[in-house]
C-alpha cells in the first residue's frame, strides 16, 4: 500500500504542476481567487482531479499512520476569496511553479 501511496503522489504533484502551468499562462480558476463561474468551471477538471487524488491519498495515509499529505492540504488552503491587493492566480502560479519544480542541471 505505501508504494501505491508513493505513485499517487507522484501522480498529484505531476497534475498539480501541469494545472499551475495552465494558470500560470493566464487561465484563472484553479485557485478559485475571483468566485467567477466560468473560472470554476474551466477549472474544474483539474481541481476535481486533484481533490480525488488528495482525498485517496490522505486516506492511504491514514490506514498507514501518517500525517495527511501537505502538499494537498497547502493547495486547498490557497484556494478561495483573497484581499484585492494579492497577487493575482497567473503570478501565484509561477511561485508555485518555482518552489515545486526542481532545478534544472
């Protein structure tokens, strides 16, 4: 179980970093920032997608006694209204983008 537990997240953190690409080149709604349907809407599969994997993920690790899986909770906890002077979704994106990605050799 916690070999398929390690592929899921490997599976997680590969969907996330191709939906923050799409939002880092301008489509916004992965983070739910502006409440606009259409955004939800465009976004939806891959938030979908990520919940799923997030929610089988977290609970493999808690048949395993582990913590729940950060980076899922992370995501989740950035989704949602913010104060009109945060950054917009495309530029939170790219920190994303540049905390997650590995460095290139």
């Amino acid at each position: 179980m916690d070999d398929r537990r390690a592929q899921l997240e490997e599976d997680y953190a590969a969907a996330l970093l191709a939906a923050l690409q799409v939002t880092a080149s301008g489509k916004w709604g992965l983070f739910d920032h502006r409440q606009d349907r259409n955004d939800r809407k465009a976004a939806a599969p891959a938030v979908d997608e990520l919940c799923e994997l997030g929610e089988t993920i977290n609970t493999m690790r808690e048949q395993l006694f582990m913590e729940p899986y950060d980076l899922h909770a992370e995501f989740l906890a950035s989704r949602g209204p913010v104060a009109a002077a945060a950054p917009g979704e495309p530029k939170q994106a790219l920190a994303w983008l540049a905390r997650l990605k590995p460095p290139a050799a």
